[in-house]
C-alpha cells in the first residue's frame, strides 16, 4: 500500500538565530579579557564569561519556548 | 593515614550506599526483561526531563573534569578557564542538532552514532571507522576517571591500587547488571553531594581567604613570580586564539563522544533535549564555580602532593573543612568518577556490538544475544581501564585523553554534518577521516611541553611558527585537523563522483530526521506495508 503522507513539519524559526548570541559572545575575548572592572572581587574576565551562562540559558529557553511543537502537530 | 579517619569512613558509608542503589536500580522504573539494548543500554529510552537532566550533567562533568580544571587554574591561570566558554557555546551549537538525531534514531532504533552512519550512507566500513573512534576516543576517558579517585584516596592518605580495584569491581559489577538504570539513578546523589559541597566551598572558602579580590591578588602574584610567559589570571595576546579555539573545538566534539549520545537517545521525547539545552548550563556554573578553587588553592597556599596538581582541590577541602565534611567532598568526587565511567563503558560496548559484532560476526543476532555480548564487553572495558592505570604510566591516559579529543571531532563530517546533509560521498569521508587523523596526530606529536620537559603529546596548543608563519600565535590542534579533514573530504567527494564510483544507498528520509515520540518507527512501517 501506499505510505500515509508525513506531516508537514520543520525545524525552521527566525527564533533559532537567537542562538548565535550565546555561541557568538565566548568566543569574542576582547569583550571579556580585562581585569577592571570587578565584580565581588572577581575580575571582569571571570564574572562577565560566567554571565555568559545566563545568556545562554535565556536563549535556549526562549527558543525552546516559541518553536514548541502544539499538540496535533 | 589515621589522621584521616573521620574522612575515610564518612567517605566509604557514602560509596557503599551508592554502590546498593547501583544494584537496587535494575529494578527501577522496571521493564518486562532487560534483555535488549534498548532497556540494558538505553534505560528503555523514556527518560524525561529531570533524569536526563541529572544523566547528561553526571555524564559530561565528570570527576576528573572537576579535578582537572581547578588543577589548570592552578597551574596555568586564566587559559584553564576555557572550560567556561566551552560548556556555554555547546548548548546553542548543538540544541538544533541533536533533536535531528534522536528523531532519527528513534525512527530506526539505532542505539550509535556509528548505526546513523550506517544507515545514512550506506558504508559498513565508515560506520565501523566511526565506531573505533568512538572506542579509541571513550577508553582513555574512563580510565581517567580513576584519576579523580586516585586524587581524593591520596589526600586521604591511602596508598596503593587495592582501592581503586575494588571501586572498579563494585562499579562493573552493576553497571553489569542494571545497564544505563545504575548511573541513572546514582546521578542523583553525586549531582546533590558535589551541588552542596560546591555551594558551600565558593562562599565558605573565599571568606576565610579575605574575599575574592584577595585570591585573584595572589593568584597574579604567583603567576607574576614564574618565568612562564603565558601563565597570568588574564589572557595574552600569545594565547587568545587557543582559547578560544580550544573552547570551540571542545564544544563540537563534546556531542560526537559516544557517552554523551547515550544520554541523549535514552531520552524520552526532543522536547526533553531542548529542555535539557537551557538547564545543562547550570552544571557550566558549577563548573566555573569549581575551577576558581584552584585560585583559591593558591590563595590558602595549598603545595601539591608530589607533582600531581590534581590534589590541590582535595587538599584544599581537607585544610578547609572540618572532618566530616570534608569526607563528604571526597565522596561526591569518588562518586562522581562512577556515573560517567558506567555510561562511557556502555556506550563503548554498544559500539563494539552494534557495528563489529553485529554487522562483522553475527549478522542474526538477536536482541537478547546483542544485550549479553554488551555487558560483557562493558566489563572488558573497565577491566582494560583497571590495567591501563596500574601497568602504565598515568600519563599514558591523559596523553591518550588529548589524543580522544582530536580524533573523535574527526567525525564531525559523517555524524554531525550528515545529519543535514548527504551530499558527501562515502569515500570522501572516509578520505576525509585518514588526512584528519593523520593530521591531528602528527601534530600532537610534535607539541612539546617545556614546563614538564615533554618533547612530544605536550599539550593541544599547536603554534602557528610550525607552518612557516612568523608567529608564536598557537591554536588548538583538533580544529586544524578538522578543517584537513574537511578540504579533503570536500575534494575527494567531487573525486569519487566524476569518477562515477558508486554511492551508498541512504535509508533514511527528511521526515525521520523531524519524528517524535508516538510518531511510527521503521519497524513498524514495515509490518503495515506488504511484502
């Protein structure tokens, strides 16, 4: 018999490039490698890399959020 | 050793207890037998959101990983901090990756990524190259995971093998007999004991230091006193672009290491990876977290046990802590070395059944005989990983370890880019895969590492002056051996098919690559068509 047709689906969303941030944002040291200004004691190179985990939680969360498949989909 | 006590019992009442739960979780969430690969080695793939939580973390921050990377800080300063941005850019470069491959795999039931390369194009030989770097890759990883054992024993004062032998056999023991449930449900309890121990060790330890600002001073006045050029508690212009490649390399090849895709096909539905993708970064804060104590080590002027800098953390919370608590450290390190040991040993033996066994032995095999021929070569694995520590030099391992880095992102084109793509020509991976390998182990070989007076496998940091350029510029040698292994495949795919050599046929259709649970598996397509 003939296969049922698949349904139409897709993993494609202007969402996703939010994804480019937190990708993007490490891999950039001249943003982060400096000592002044500190936060708590910790250079900036530390607590803005360790800020970049916010970012990225955010981002993915986002994403997950807006391309979440409804049920019946 | 006797001053130890308090330490040493607390420590051994935590393992056992684990070591009972290891046994008791065969019984767990229960399936009718465990006597397939995908209940034995996959916890019947219907993890949801907070095991797989637990699982994934327990598995990518292994103990050695948090003995290692305060020990770099340690040693070498802000470099060692790589494992901040690697862990935070993992999580975006692979959330839309990864659900492709577990729809996939959940269409065709593979349990590998060697079985998607299989089927995807059509090469027996591609998928068992895959499957050996796999094997190659993970090996080396399981047996550095007794390193971290062997860091927390030493600083308890316990000396000689006998130990590590005995929390091998418990650990083989019952991965054994409960398959991926035993890690499963030992991740909890390691996951809380290091959470409390590191929430208690970032805001106890810097108060009694002075505060942050204080550990940072004296890291830069230790840094400052070596005639090192690129240590410092900030990045030089000598070493930015291996920061940030090692941070990238790592990253892309962390989801090509075979444990780590365990993880994720044991998982219930793509919503629970993607839910994963925005909490796994919380273990990235851990992480970061942990790797300050190396800083703070230095701040407490803590002085390594022989040279082994991976006891500096240990013995940072012994001359921190009061006894007990300290016990309870030790513990969360020790436990934290069996979660990922278990899950990187059944992940090995899945390769060696899936696509050595299966495909080159017994082509008939039923689930039950792929199941027994699993657990018994997860034994083998660790007994291997047992002897690689005991009869060869330590360092043999954390070479091999740098080594698994480099060879395993040399699957990135058939596994990683083949979830998107077919356009590659089996030949031109394979092609692709020798230059890459080549590539990448001639030039570990040639990094030589002045401080510990190695003149080969020193380090990933390969320097652009090697290639003629007038620079001290270094870069991380696997990203290079990738971009080798890339061109050629590039070139030797439009080779392969102006030849007209024949391609492999692809089993796979655009739709499986969106499947999600409840949708219908190939399987049961083929009982609804007639034959």
């Amino acid at each position: 018999m003939t296969e049922s047709p698949p349904p139409v689906r897709s993993d494609r969303s202007p969402w996703n490039w939010l994804l480019i941030l937190p990708f993007a944002l490490p891999l950039l040291p001249f943003l982060f490698n400096a000592d002044e200004p500190r936060l708590l004691g910790l250079p900036l190179f530390y607590w803005l890399q360790l800020a970049y985990i916010a970012v990225g939680v955010t981002s993915t969360t986002v994403v997950y959020r807006m391309t979440r498949r409804r049920s019946g989909r | 050793m006797s001053e130890h006590i308090t330490e040493i019992i607390v420590f051994s009442v935590l393992f056992l207890i684990v070591s009972g739960m290891g046994f008791v979780a065969a019984r767990w969430r229960r399936a009718d037998n465990l006597d397939s690969l995908n209940e034995w080695g996959l916890g019947g793939r219907n993890f949801g959101s907070w095991i797989t939580w637990f699982l994934v973390g327990g598995d990518l921050y292994t103990a050695y990983t948090f003995v290692a990377v305060p020990a770099l800080l340690f040693g070498a300063g802000a470099t060692g901090f790589f494992a901040v941005p690697y862990t935070v850019i993992v999580y975006p470069l692979v959330f839309l990756v990864l659900i492709r491959l577990w729809s996939v795999s959940h269409v065709h039931g593979f349990v590998t990524p060697a079985d998607f390369v299989r089927a995807r194009f059509g090469s027996p030989t591609l998928a068992l190259l895959i499957a050996i770097t796999g094997i190659v890759a993970t090996m080396p990883y399981i047996a550095l995971q007794l390193v971290g054992i062997e860091a927390v024993l030493k600083a308890m004062g316990v000396t000689g093998h006998l130990p590590i032998v005995i929390a091998f056999a418990i650990l083989a023991a019952y991965t054994y007999q409960s398959g991926l449930r035993a890690p499963a449900l030992i991740a909890f309890v390691k996951d809380t004991l290091i959470y409390i121990v590191i929430i208690v060790a970032i805001i106890y330890i810097p108060a009694r230091l002075g505060g942050f600002g204080a550990v940072f001073d004296a890291a830069q006045a230790k840094f400052d006193a070596t005639p090192a050029p690129n240590d410092g508690i900030l990045l030089n212009a000598g070493n930015q672009l291996q920061y940030v490649t090692l941070a990238l390399g790592s990253a892309l090849a962390l989801f090509l290491y075979p444990h780590s895709i365990t993880g994720v096909l044991a998982s219930r539905s793509r919503n629970v990876i993607k839910r994963n993708m925005s909490a796994l970064p919380a273990y990235s804060l851990l992480l970061g977290l942990i790797a300050l104590l190396g800083y703070m080590a230095i701040a407490a002027g803590v002085q390594p046990i022989g040279k082994d800098n991976n006891t500096i953390v240990p013995l940072l919370f012994d001359q921190m802590f009061p006894d007990w608590f300290t016990g309870v450290a030790y513990a969360a390190i020790g436990i934290g070395a069996l979660v990922p040991a278990a899950i990187m040993s059944i992940a090995a033996a899945n390769l060696f059944t899936r696509n050595i066994y299966r495909e080159y032995l017994k082509p008939d095999a039923t689930d039950a005989q792929e199941a027994r021929v699993s657990k018994l070569v997860s034994l083998v694995v660790k007994v291997g990983a047992v002897l690689c520590i005991l009869f060869l030099d330590l360092q043999f391992a954390i070479d091999l370890q740098l080594i698994g880095g480099v060879v395993i992102l040399q699957t990135l084109p058939a596994v990683g880019l083949g979830l998107y793509t077919r356009w590659f020509h089996r030949g031109g991976l394979v092609a692709g895969w020798v230059a890459g390998m080549g590539a990448g182990v001639v030039m570990l070989y040639n990094i030589p590492n002045p401080a510990t007076g190695k003149e080969h496998f020193g380090g990933s940091a390969f320097s652009l002056g090697n290639l003629g350029l007038d620079t001290t510029v270094t870069v991380y040698a696997g990203l290079l051996a990738l971009i080798v292994n890339l061109v050629v495949a590039v070139v030797a795919t439009v080779i392969c098919r102006r030849a007209g050599m024949s391609d492999g046929p692809d089993a796979t259709r655009p739709d499986h690559y969106l499947a999600d649970a409840g949708d219908p598996r190939v399987k049961d397509l083929d009982l609804a068509a007639p034959h």
